[in-house]
C-alpha cells in the first residue's frame, strides 16, 4: 500500500443512485413518484418542519404525482431507536409506500433505518453494525433542510439507543444510500442562524478530517479540498444573511453534499469520535460539538500532516507571509477555524457547555474508544487514551 492519497493505488468510490443539486431540485420527486409503484408516500420528518410549512414543497411533488402523501413527524435531535421503530411500523402499516426523509441528518437517518427495517420486518436494533442489512424494497429519498450533515448522499445513520442508556448506536450499509438524494438550497431558507452555523460546521468538520484521514483517496481529496474552500468562503454569510443570500446558502448546500461524498469514501477522524461523549453527556447537538472540537484536534493533528494542514490554512483562506515556514503556515489552519466560530457565534471551548474534570475526561476519552474506534483509527495522529484526555484539556482552556 502506497501513501494515503496515492493514485498508485485503485479505490472504490461508493454513492448513491441518483443526486440532483440546485434550486429546484425537489421536483425531481415527481419523477421518482411515478418512477416507483405506490399509492402512499410517507414523510419522516419533525414536527417544525411540518407545521412551518418546510414540507410543503416536497409534499406538493409528491401529490402531483398522484400519491396520497402521510406525515410521521416524530422525529426528533438525536434520533432513538424507539422513534425509528415507530417510523418503521407506520411504514409497514402504509402497504405500497415510499419513504421520503425531509431534514437535517436527524430525519433523514431516520427515514433510511426506518425504510429498511420495514422491508426486513426487522427491529432496527438488529441491523446496527456493519452490513447486517441483506436489502431494502422500499423506496427512499432523501431531501435535506440543513447544509451540513451530507446524510443524504451517505449509507450511515447514528442513532441513540434508548434501551442502552442514550448510547450512541451507527450502522453501515450499501442498503442505506438513497434512491433519491434532492439538494434543494431553497428549503435552507428557514433555518435559524445557530442551526446554520452548527450544520455548516459539520460540513467543514466532514472535509477537514476526510482530506487528513489514512483512508483519503485522489477521489475524496478533490471533494475535500473544495468542501473547505466552498464553507470558508460562504458560512459567514449564510449564517448573517440567511434567506437573504441565496448564493451562499446555495454554496453551503454544495459544500454539504460534497463533503458528505467525501467522508463516506475516506473515514472521518478523531474530532468524530470526541463529539460521541460531548454530544452525550451534554446534550450538545452534533454539528455543534464538532464544530467546537475541530481546532483542537486539529491542532493536535497538524505534527502529523504539516503539508495536508498548511492546505487547509490556504483552503481557509489564509495567506502565507514571506519567510513563513511551513509548519508555522500549517498551524493558521487552526487559528483560521477559530476565527470562523467567533464569527458565526459558536464558542472556542467546551467550558460554555458544562464544568469538566480530569476524571470526566478520562471516562469521555473510555466513551470514545468504546463507540468510536473507527474514526480514531482513520486520525492521522495516533491516539490513545492519555491524547484523548489532553485534548478535552485543551479544548476546556479554549483558545
Ligand atoms: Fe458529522
């Protein structure tokens, strides 16, 4: 095996069947409608979304298609495997039904699990893990209303498991990618700032760790690098001018869809397995925790990969000063993400969210390992237990 990212290898680029990206893109239901035989289509949704009139659109296509269109709007932050139960009967319940997921990664983790649970008249407990799916036979799209979580060209879903303490539960599987993924930009335009921010930093925290995995290919680098590019360039005023700015809600729903492309190609990285216990233990969303995390593993990543870092700190938008060595140019990668959560409102430690100890650290950093050992083995820089427990330090001291 050659470096990581080395075109002196093959690699295996995996996607789901059809993404349709821009303003307008939500029609493309319409034809997946009357592509697939069914009399229903039911929506896995939240009930924000349903009584904001955020589904009104899909709805509509869905409708001009001739399907009687049902509503499960349980959906909630987080999802429990108990709600993708429910989700999963009210499918089975549906007969000739296609499943529409509209959302962020919430909804449309749910709407895949729950599809494919109908289909193997199956507990979605029993299809946690990797490839313990043998199909699915119900149809699925999946239409986001964030820009972050790229859930919607990915074949994972995590879900907290109510029966194991909240425990943080994923599975994997081909069966899980979308028939259908339809990036519409225009159904961004409701989402508040603070939810504009996280999810773009999610986004970002997908294409920084995808271009610094071990398992980074030609194919995922290229996704990668202009993931970052397309957040630094437009997160600030997505989240300033939201609905006002149409290109650049536009961009970030770009940059969502190709970071999600990335990261399901190379592995994320240690910033995902840290957000496990943070995310856990203080109820702090996802896109959130990460976005929180990302300088400080950053930071401690940036010895591993100078080169790859000083990258970033270009992709970010810095500019490397005359004489500035490379190692120097790299660790502005770090200060520019810290200047980006300033300026979208986010904090630069986790010591806004809670009072931690060492003690606290060292059972967040047994959590990590424990649900996470997947994305610390794509880090670029070993870890072990003690770095886990330094990096929580570091990231409680703030910038
Ligand atoms: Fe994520």
């Amino acid at each position: 095996m050659s470096a990581p990212g080395s075109l002196a290898d093959t690699h295996t680029v995996r996607s789901p069947g059809h993404v349709e990206y821009g303003t307008g893109a939500v029609a493309a239901l319409e034809s997946f409608a009357t592509d697939h035989a069914a009399d229903t289509a039911l929506l896995v949704t939240d009930d924000h979304l349903s009584s904001s009139g955020v589904i009104d659109a899909p709805r509509a296509r869905l409708e001009a298609a001739g399907l009687d269109v049902a509503v499960y709007d349980g959906v909630v932050p987080e999802p429990k495997l108990s709600m993708v139960e429910s989700a999963a009967a009210r499918i089975r319940d549906a007969g000739d039904v296609l499943v529409v997921g509209v959302g962020g990664g919430s909804s449309m983790d749910t709407a895949k699990l729950a599809a494919t649970a109908a289909t193997a008249d199956e507990s979605p407990r029993e299809l946690l893990g990797r490839d313990n799916v043998s199909g699915r036979s119900v149809p699925l799209a999946l239409v986001p209303t964030t820009a972050g979580t790229g859930s919607e060209v990915t074949d994972v879903g995590v879900f907290a498991d109510d029966r194991d303490g909240g425990a943080k539960k994923v599975a994997f599987s081909p069966h899980l990618f979308a028939d259908l993924a339809a990036v519409d930009p225009d159904l961004t335009k409701t989402m508040p700032p603070s939810v504009a921010a996280a999810t773009g930093l999610d986004a970002l925290t997908h294409a920084v760790e995808s271009y610094v995995s071990l398992d980074r290919t030609p194919y995922t680098d290229t996704l990668a690098r202009r993931a970052v590019e397309l957040v630094a360039e437009n997160l600030r005023p997505a989240v300033a001018q939201g609905e006002h700015n149409d290109a650049a809600r536009a961009r970030m729903s770009l940059a969502a869809t190709l970071a999600g492309q990335a990261f399901i190609n190379s592995g994320l990285g240690a910033v995902h397995a840290l957000t496990y216990p943070l995310g856990m233990e203080c109820d702090l969303g996802h896109g959130l925790a990460n976005g929180v995390l990302l300088p400080h593993v950053m930071a401690y990543n940036v010895p591993a990969e100078i080169e790859r870092f000083a990258g970033v700190a270009s992709l970010l938008g810095a500019e490397r000063r005359p004489g500035e060595s490379t190692r120097a140019f790299a660790s502005r990668s770090v200060d520019a993400v810290f200047d980006l959560l300033s300026d979208v409102d986010v904090p630069t430690s986790i010591a806004a969210y809670g009072e931690f100890d060492r003690a606290t650290f060292e059972r967040f950093a047994d959590i990590a390992f424990e649900h996470s050992a997947h994305n610390i083995a794509a880090n670029p820089r070993r870890m072990d237990r003690g770095d886990v427990v330094s990096v929580f330090e570091s990231a409680a001291a703030g910038r």
